[in-house]
C-alpha cells in the first residue's frame, strides 16, 4: 500500500506529462490554423470583389 504510493505517483505524473504534450500540440495545430484563416480573410478582404459580396451578404 504505501510501498505503492511513489510508483502510482509516478504512473500519474507520466501520464499527465503526455496529456499535456498532446495539449501543447493541439494548440499549435489551432495557431497554424488561425495564422492561415487570419492571412485569407485578409486576402478575401482586400479583394474588391470578395469585400463587396461580404458586405453584400450582410
């Protein structure tokens, strides 16, 4: 029981070590995809066609 303790805190601590790594890559994946998104809504934007049917739908 308590000869168990340092092994289930470890298991423990190794698995939230890998959680957080598998967090750590989902917000890089988010940022990539919000660089892009940003970077073609601006694109869409400064076109005056694009820009026009945007304000168009509104």
């Amino acid at each position: 029981t308590e000869r168990n303790i340092p092994k289930i805190l470890d298991k423990y601590i190794h698995d939230e070590e890998e959680r957080l790594v598998q967090l750590k890559k989902l917000s890089e994946e988010y940022s990539k995809k919000n660089e892009i998104s940003i970077e073609n809504g601006l694109k869409d934007i400064t076109n005056p066609i694009n820009a026009f049917l945007l304000i168009k739908r509104k």
